[in-house]
C-alpha cells in the first residue's frame, strides 16, 4: 500500500498508539497489503520514537503520541533517542 493511502487510512481509523496499530493488524479489518511496521517500509516517512505520529495530519495528535510514548517508557530502562 501507498504511504498515502496507509496515511489516509490509519487517520480514518483515529489510530494513534502503537498497541492499537498492533491490534489493528492482527484483526480481519486490517488489509493484506498495509505493512504491520510501517517503520520499515515507510523509511522515508517515517521518524522516531513514534511511528504512528508520522499518520498524524493534526499536529496536536502527534504531539500526544509522542508524549504518551515518552510517559510509558520514562519509568523503564528503555533509552529513547
């Protein structure tokens, strides 16, 4: 699948945690061809430390997925570059 459609796609679902994606693809909504990590093939679109706040057009949002990223593993041994 295109980046823009997955990007189209993930924005309709309102998905905006990595666990939801997950539970998103492991479930028979999920089309064959979107990419379960869309780190690895979406490599030009994407950035760290949270995927899916590259599927984000609403930067609010984005934001919020990347502090809930940040507040989840603050207490973890986790490094987050």
């Amino acid at each position: 699948m295109e980046y823009e459609d997955a990007d189209n796609l993930v924005n309709q679902l309102g998905i905006i945690s990595e666990t939801k994606w997950r539970d998103f693809c492991m479930s028979d909504q999920s089309p064959n061809n979107i990419p379960a990590n869309p780190k690895n093939v979406y490599i030009d679109f994407c950035t760290e430390p949270d995927w899916n706040s590259c599927f984000c057009v609403d930067p609010a949002l984005s934001a919020a997925t990347r502090r809930a990223f940040l507040e989840t593993h603050a207490e973890t041994p986790t490094m987050v570059l």
